[in-house]
C-alpha cells in the first residue's frame, strides 16, 4: 500500500507557525487538530530553543495533552503507539542503542527487525560522520487505524550542502547537493573508495521494499521519495530549515519484508 500524504505540506505548516512566531512571539497553534511528527518534531524543538515565545495550546483538548507529552517527556513510555521526541547520544554507539529501541517499536507492523535497520542505520552514520551536529532529535508515531509509522529525525548541524562545501566540493545549488548525496559521492574527498552518504540505496530499501515515502529537507535543498522516483527541488528563504529534517512513512506490512539490498 503506497501512502498518499504529502510530508512536505506538514513541513510547509512548520515552517509558516515557525515565521509568525518569530514576528510575533506567539506559537499560535489553536486551529491544530493533529499533529503528525513531521510537524511536531521541529515545532517541539523550535519551543525548546526559544523560551521567550508564548506557545498558544490547542482549543482540542486531546490533541493539546498529545503535545505536552510528546513535547516534555524525552523518555519512552508504558504507551505502544508512540515514541516522544528523544535527544540522540553525543556517541553513535550510545545513538544506536537508542535507535534500536526505534527499530523494534517498528518491527511487528513494518516488516520484521531487519526491514528498517539498514535505512536507520545510514541515518545515524551520516549524522555522526558528516553533520558536526550539536543536537539531533527522533520521535516516531504508530497510526493503527490508517495502518502506518511515521518517524522524523532532525539534527542542527551544517547541513548536507554544508558538508560538501566544507570539504571544498562545488554545488550549484542546496537542491544538486541532495542530487550529489543521492550518487553516494563522499565529501572525504581525500579517501580513495570512501563510502559516501548512502542515501540512494537506502532510500530505494524503503520506497520499492516497504512501500514508504520520504522528504529530506536540508538547508534550502529538498527531497520527495516515493517507489515512483526520486524529486529534487530548492526551497525559498523564508522556508529553509538551519540543519537536516528526514522524516519517513512505512505503511504496515502483511508480513516479514526481504530486504533485497540495493545498491546502485
């Protein structure tokens, strides 16, 4: 089952509370009715770094108890559906350990233990080998009825374009630097043979095996991916995130997935 949900509209709503905020110094978010962790992970993470901003609850009720915990908590707990906004370990070992409590929230519904391991994987190597991040956050959220998990991880670090042009390799653009990530070239331009960001081959694990989309949205340069191809594009200004968001949808599967290990 291939989900429909556009991941970058939730981002687009981000970023918009995000800028009248920013003017105002009200996070007004009255009218929301939900809160997918595309959206919440940068909202959660937006009011952790600006304390002198108002956060205006929700009018539901629900939905406003749903943001408090998701928002304060840090640690997992007794509730099987969810895993609240978590800060990633200075170390990747202790990362992984962490990751791997992410993994097998998924496993039942997504395919068995080894159906996400690759792709959360590369994630946590790329953020420890090329984002120099300060802080990097996860959280996830199981959908039974819509039959689906969605998990965002964001780090603050100097962004993929920023790598590249930390190691002095030309970009045309925020969007061609997601295009050169995406042919697996590394910004360790000195290393023969070294492994790049591995983004192609992890990202085809998780559109043609499970199903799944992703958005990568990373300084000013943008990603859709779902099993009918890969999207590219430049964002503007106003709408440029300072660090990396990934956020992903797997649709529950029937059964353990094989993953076939692509490789391009």
């Amino acid at each position: 089952m291939q989900i429909t949900r556009d991941l970058f509209n939730d981002y687009l709503k981000f970023s918009r509370l995000r800028s009248e905020a920013l003017v105002t110094k009200k996070l007004d978010l009255s009218d929301m009715d939900w809160f997918y962790p595309t959206l919440l992970l940068p909202l959660g993470i937006f009011k952790m770094d600006h304390h002198d901003i108002q956060v205006i609850p929700p009018r539901d009720h629900n939905v406003s108890n749903y943001f408090e915990i998701i928002t304060k908590s840090g640690e997992t707990t007794g509730n099987k559906s969810y895993i609240p906004i978590i800060k990633l370990p200075a170390t990747r070992e202790e990362a992984e350990e962490k990751l791997r409590e992410l993994n097998y929230f998924a496993a039942k519904e997504c395919g068995g233990v080894n159906a996400l391991q690759f792709f959360i994987g590369e994630l946590t190597e790329n953020i420890y080998e090329h984002s120099d991040f300060s802080t990097a956050y996860v959280m996830a959220q199981k959908y039974p009825t819509m039959k689906f998990l969605e998990f965002c991880i964001i780090d603050d670090g100097i962004t993929i374009p920023g790598s590249y042009e930390k190691a002095g390799i030309p970009i045309e653009s925020d969007k061609s630097a997601i295009e050169i990530a995406l042919n697996g070239k590394s910004t360790k331009i000195l290393e023969e043979n070294e492994r790049g960001f591995g983004l192609s081959s992890s990202i085809d694990e998780l559109t043609l095996d499970l199903g799944g989309t992703c958005l990568i949205v990373s300084r000013k340069g943008s990603l859709r991916a779902t099993d009918g191809g890969n999207d590219t594009f430049n964002i503007d200004e106003g709408h440029k995130y300072p660090g990396t968001l990934i956020s992903i949808m797997v649709p529950f599967q029937k059964g353990p997935v094989e993953i076939k290990g692509r490789w391009r």
